[in-house]
C-alpha cells in the first residue's frame, strides 16, 4: 500500500460511479447541494468491482450537502452489506477523503497512518466523520479500504430521495434489480419507518 493502488470500497452515495466521478474529476451530483473540486488525478479507477461487506451500512448524521441521513459503515454489527471497490492511487484515495471531510485536496495520507492500517486493519485520521479508515479485504493480493465514522459519533437519521436515488443506481449498476435494491436499502438502520421498499421502489422505478 506504501507504493501501489488501493481499493477504495463504497457503501454509501459513491455506489454510483457517476457520483464517485464528482470526487476525481470535479463536479456537482445530482440532488446534492454541494458542488466537488475533484482529485489532483481525475482519471477514472484502473478496475470496478462488486464487493460484499461484513458490517452493517446504516443511514445516520444530517448532511448539509444532502438534507438528510448519509450511509455510514459498523464493521462490529452483522452484515453482509453491498459495497462497490474502486481500484484508485493512493493520492486519488486521499483526494476523495479530504473531499468526504469537506476539504480541500491535495494532501497524501501520512504514510505512518497507511502502515499502521495495513499493521491493524485500522486507523483513525482524526474525529471527523469519515476519518476512520478499515481494511475490510483484499483483491488481488491489494487491500480494500473504507472509512467511516467513529463508534457513537453520529446519531440516526433517515436519508433524502435524492440520496437513496443515488445509492439505488449504484446497486443497480452492480446488477441489482429495483426490487432487491428497494428492499436492502429499505432496510438499513436509520432508513425505516420513513422509508418502505415500496417507496424506495418507487424512488427508482
């Protein structure tokens, strides 16, 4: 990891490569208030891959860039859980990170933190919401990154249309069918009883 690409895993609105294009590229995704400067490199990832999480995805915090709950990744609580694997450099993953935490890029991680996290399988960058990096797997002899808030730092919330949206296209560019996807995200903590695979469904139809 000190030298090669990483696997960034999403589990969030970044389901979507369109939406995760925003982080490398630069761009505004749709229903999000907020527009992103983009990565210092914006190529696109070297390889995309469905992946599948131990942990559990849940809908929590208030996003000021979405109205509402963002998905947020328990490596403690019971899975599985989609995820989608993006094969990126490490500065492309750094880029994405600072964008996630509402800074600006163009900063690499502390390579103490990437040998720590290879060493522990965790690493905590600071207090911030998506500043607690997990290793959660390996493709290819590389490992597969995400990051997530700290244990009780955001409380539940249920997320917007727009973000379900997003998420929704994500999963069904990973294969899914509305009706699956309607019914997993339907189901995460935080998601119910605002919303029902019936109106999630709806949401995607």
């Amino acid at each position: 990891m000190s030298a090669g690409p990483v696997w960034y895993a999403a589990y969030g609105s970044n389901l979507s490569l369109a939406r995760l294009t925003c982080y490398l590229a630069g761009g505004r995704p749709p229903g999000a208030a907020r527009t992103y400067p983009g990565a210092r490199d914006p190529s696109p990832p070297s390889d995309v891959r469905p992946v599948e999480l131990a942990g559990t995805v849940h809908f929590a915090w208030d996003s000021p860039a979405w109205g509402g709950g963002i998905a947020f990744y328990d490596p403690r609580r019971p899975g599985p859980s989609a995820g989608r694997a993006y094969r990126l450099t490490r500065g492309q993953l750094a880029d994405v990170l600072a964008q996630e935490m509402h800074r600006d890029p163009g900063a690499d991680l502390d390579p103490t933190d990437l040998t720590g996290l290879l060493a522990t399988g965790t690493a905590t960058l600071g207090p911030g919401r998506y500043e607690t990096l997990h290793v959660v797997g390996d493709l290819d002899g590389e490992p597969v990154v995400t990051f997530t808030a700290p244990e009780g730092a955001v409380p539940p919330r249920a997320p917007t249309a727009p973000y379900l949206v997003v998420m929704g296209r994500g999963l069904l560019e990973c294969g899914w069918t509305t009706q699956r996807a309607a019914a997993y995200l339907a189901a995460r903590p935080g998601a119910g009883p605002a919303w029902t695979p019936d109106a999630v469904a709806a949401l995607l139809a």
